[in-house]
C-alpha cells in the first residue's frame, strides 16, 4: 500500500494511511484499492483520505456504499479539473481543490460546520462554486477595465463604404472618394515597404521608361 502520513492538527501525533483507513473502513480489499487510487493517482489523496473521515459518523465505520458514492463524482471531477452543476461545467485547478478542501476544514474546526458531513460532496462543491463565481466575476471586470482603456474606433456608412469617423467626415467636407479614403485608410495602416524592396521596385519602374 502506498505510503501516507497523516498527522494530528492538535496533538502532532502521526499515523499511516492503513490506521486512518482500518478505522474507516471494514475491508481490508477496498482499503487497499482506495489507498492506491487515493494516494498514487491523484496529487491531491492526502487531503481526500482527510476529508474522507469528515464523513463518519462516530464509533463506526464508514460504509463501502457512502465511500463509493464519495469518491465516483470526486475522482473523475479531479482528474478532468472540473466540476458540473446546474448543467454548466466550471473549471477547477489543483490549487482550487486545496483551497476548497483547506475551506471545509476551517468550517469544522471552528465549528461552523458539523461532522459527520451530510449531502455528499455538497458543501466542498459549493465552496468551488463560490470560488469560480468569483474568478469569473474578476475576469469579467478585468475585461470590461480593458474595454474602456483601448479606445474603440466607430465607423459610419459612406456611399455603400464603411469607414472610421475620422475618414468620413473628410469624405464629407473634402470631396474625397469613399473608396479611395477606404484605400489611404488601409495605406496608412501598412507596415513601410522594406528599403531592398523599394529599391527593386524602383529599378523595375525605371526600365520601363526606357525607349
């Protein structure tokens, strides 16, 4: 079985993935299927095997029904690094799954949530929602400050022509082409001809006006 530590966070006392699974689980088979799957598949087993006991009611053990349950939407949810709710999926780092789990185990040592959980994963998984709604509210803001930043150029329609409004009042008032303001627009905006390439240019235009 692999090997995992799990140490106290009053006392310090250590003990080994086998003691703290033998107290939940009575099984030596699924005990060892879990602590391979736990601990060598997923980067963060240490911290599901703590949340695990979360879930056990005291002086007994957990059942293999709950345990499996538990764990079929947890593994699959860490491994794609999403979770699905209300029929959206919202993407979940390995750093949102620390902070998550970090979450619930603050609630229980306050005392603000009580153990044995109830509801499966619910109260993790809305810790992550919580967390995404969040990042996705800064995100959206971040966007709209850019928004705002970059200047927006808008644009008008000249004689079947859309032009920048700046370019459309010369049309206007200068008695410019829309076509031709459309093409010095687009002049203006291209890279400089290289030197080597005007050079030849240059050469060919000059042959030409040769008799």
């Amino acid at each position: 079985m692999a090997e995992f530590v799990n140490a106290c966070q009053t006392c310090g006392a250590e003990e080994s993935l086998d003691s703290v699974l033998h107290r939940m689980i009575d099984d030596d088979t699924v005990r060892r299927l879990i602590a391979d799957v736990v601990t060598m598949s997923l980067p963060l087993g240490g911290l599901v095997v703590r949340y695990l006991r979360l879930h056990k009611p005291a002086k007994q053990r957990l059942r293999m029904e709950k345990v499996a349950a538990l764990l079929a939407e947890l593994v699959p949810d860490m491994q794609r690094s999403a979770i699905e709710r209300s029929g959206r999926n919202w993407m979940v780092s390995a750093e949102d799954w620390k902070g998550a789990f970090a979450a619930v185990f603050a609630a229980v040592d306050k005392g603000s949530l009580e153990v044995p959980l109830k509801n499966g994963n619910a109260y993790l998984y809305s810790v992550l929602l919580r967390k995404s709604d969040r990042t996705e509210a800064e995100q959206e803001a971040q966007r709209e400050q850019d928004r705002r930043v970059v200047p927006q150029r808008d644009t008008v329609q000249v004689r079947g022509q859309t032009l920048p409004i700046g370019e459309a009042l010369q049309v206007a008032y200068a008695g410019k082409e829309p076509a031709l303001a459309e093409i010095d627009a687009r002049s203006q905006k291209a890279a400089p001809m290289p030197s080597d390439v005007r050079a030849k240019v240059a050469e060919l235009l000059g042959k030409r006006g040769r008799p």
